[in-house]
C-alpha cells in the first residue's frame, strides 16, 4: 500500500508535469503563430513586389516574386490569378493556361480566372472557346464591385467580337448590354458606334437619335447619326447631321469625308426626288460615262464579247441627240446599261471596284 506522503510527491511530481507541458504547447502554438504570421506578412508583401513589378511591365521578375508568395501563403486564390495574370503578359500562355485551370477547377464561378482564361485563349488563337470563357466571366462571381465587372467584360467581349466582325454575336450580345450599360452619352454613342459596327444602323441611328434629344449639341453624335442614316440609304438626313457636327466640330475630318460623300452621291443619284427629266437624263448619262472610265482602268486589251458590245452601246447612247420628250423613257434605258456594264465589269476587270465610292453605292442602290 503506498504511504501518504509518496502519493502527494506523485500527484505534485505529476501536477508539475501536466503544467510544464501545457506551458509548451502554449508557447509552440504562440511560436507557431508567430512565424505563421511573419511567414503572411512576408507573402504578402512579395506579392505587393510582384504587382508593382508588372506595373513597370517586368512580368518576368513579377513571376518570381509571386511564386514565392504563393509558397509561403499557399492557397491563396489571388495570389494565383495574379500569377496568372504575369504569365499571360510575360508571353507564357501555356503556364497561364495551367494556372487558370487548376484555380477553375476548384472554383468554376471564378469570374476573374474565367476572364483571364478566355484572353489567354484570345492570344493563342482560340477565339471560339474563348468566348465561353467570357460568357462564363460575365455569370460568374466576383468578390468586388460584381456589377461592374461583368458590364466591364461585356464591354471587352462586344470590341473583341467587332475586331472578329461576328456581327451576329455582336449584336446578340450588344442587346442586353444597351440595358444595362450606363445612361451618359460617351456610353451610348460607344454603343450606337457597335450597332453600325453589327451592321444594325437602325438600331445605331435610335441610339444617337436618343442622346441628341438629351444634348442637341454633341457632334460626335451628329456624326454617327449621320453614319446611321447614310448606311440605310438616307443620304439626305446623312448629309444634313454631317453639317451639324461639321458646325460643331470644324476639325472632324472622318466627318468632313462623310460630307464630301454625300455631296457627290446626292449630285449623282437619279433616284433623288424632285429630279425633273432633263436633270434624271443627264445624270444617266454621268453615270455611263463614270462607269466607261472604271472599266477603262482596269480592262485588258481584249474585252469579252459581251462587255465590247455593251461599251459599243454605251458610247453610242452617249453621242445620241435626244429631245425633251424622250428623256424621261431614254434615262431608264441608260440606267439599265449602266447597271449591265457594272456587272459585266465585275466579270472581266481583276480589280475589285471600290465598293463604298459614289459610283459604286449609287449602282447598287439602283439594282435594289
């Protein structure tokens, strides 16, 4: 049977050793914390390096100063996007797109690596899947400001899809983003610009109708209303916003060359109303002489059969005496071997025409 005395110097020898190592444990724990929190500290601030090192366009450094972020706070998510990110700039789209994939992964709402992952695709070419990725960004999820980030990435998916001229795409995706896109005029005029880019000047042309009811005075929107209205055939109402946004702004030379255009489409078109028979009958005329001059720029030696006959009729219409009474019916015939002599020349000249001169926009307008 063991004596008092050595039972109390057990539980006391015990009692001490219980306390010893909860004392160590506290200070291993406290140790432990202490370098967890350096060893942070530490991480963070080479991932502060390395993001001021991209800044200065050192991606190379920058990936290096990263990495050893990431080894010391593994896990953390923007560490790896930020690595992401200097990879695709540094030109390593392979590391990239290995790094975006395995943060995608884990996480597949990722809007920002799903944003990243679709410009690394961009850059090798990938435009199709890259698309999904931007799609994927744009219902994603996003730690900051997540409104303005998705309408930010529609805004780069709408330019990248004009750049490819998707104009299906384009305009399947510009529909929402005129919902949800802000109410000021630089905004919207971006926007009507993309309609015209889509190949949707009605659209376009209801945008900037829209921002000139709010700021008569905008010449950029005088300038693409008229853009609008001059792609749909109304050179008229083109010519007259070109002059508004000339008046506004005298140093717009896109606009002046628009103008210019139209002056001379308007003084050609015999389809303009109001035209009596004299006036319908010598631009007939014109437009048989101007379509002569082409072909004779770009025509061989030896002519097909067919285009030789058209010219031989051609250069005897242009001699013809013709009275007022026989303009009007006379004129449709000319404007009829106008258009066959601007076929034929499709045919047999190696050079394209220019399809947006004068000569060419007012031939097409009366082959409609």
């Amino acid at each position: 049977m063991m004596k008092p005395f050595a039972g109390r110097s057990f539980l006391k020898t015990l009692g001490l050793t219980l306390v010893a190592i909860a004392t160590l444990f506290v200070a291993d724990t406290f140790l432990a914390r202490t370098e967890r929190a350096e060893t942070m500290v530490e991480a963070a601030r080479e991932f502060e390096q390395g993001r001021v090192l991209m800044q200065r366009g050192k991606d190379a450094e920058a990936i290096e100063r990263i990495k050893d972020a990431i080894a010391n706070a593994r896990g953390t998510r923007d560490y790896r996007r930020l690595l992401a990110q200097a990879q695709f700039a540094a030109g390593r789209t392979a590391d990239a797109e290995t790094t975006l994939a395995e943060l995608l992964q884990s996480d597949a709402t990722d809007g920002l690596a799903s944003l990243t992952m679709g410009r690394v695709l961009v850059g090798e070419g990938r435009f199709e899947e890259a698309i999904s990725y931007f799609h994927r960004a744009i219902d994603g999820r996003w730690n900051q400001d997540p409104a303005g980030n998705r309408l930010r990435v529609r805004f780069e998916l709408v330019e990248l899809l004009a750049q490819h001229n998707s104009k299906e795409e384009l305009l399947a995706e510009l529909l929402p983003l005129q919902e949800q896109a802000p109410g000021d005029p630089r905004t919207r005029t971006r926007i009507g610009r993309l309609f015209l880019l889509a190949g949707s000047p009605a659209r376009a042309a209801e945008v900037f109708r829209g921002i000139l009811r709010d700021a008569p005075a905008n010449a950029e929107a005088h300038a693409g209303f008229g853009e609008a209205e001059f792609a749909q055939g109304n050179y008229r109402a083109a010519q007259r916003n070109f002059q508004a946004a000339l008046r506004l702004a005298p140093d717009d030379r896109a606009a002046r060359q628009h103008l210019d255009l139209c002056d001379e489409l308007l003084a050609l078109d015999p389809t303009m109303r109001g035209l009596g028979p004299p006036e319908r009958f010598q631009r007939s005329l014109k437009l048989i002489e101007l379509t002569i001059d082409d072909i004779s720029q770009c025509l061989g030696r030896n002519p097909s059969p067919e285009l030789q006959e058209l010219l031989d009729e051609a250069g005897k219409a242009l001699k013809a005496h013709v009275g007022v009474a026989r303009q009007s019916e006379v004129a449709e015939s000319n404007l009829d071997l106008a258009e066959q002599l601007w076929q034929a020349r499709k045919k047999d000249c190696r050079l394209a025409p220019d399809s947006d001169g004068p000569l060419a926009l007012v031939l097409a307008r009366l082959g409609q």
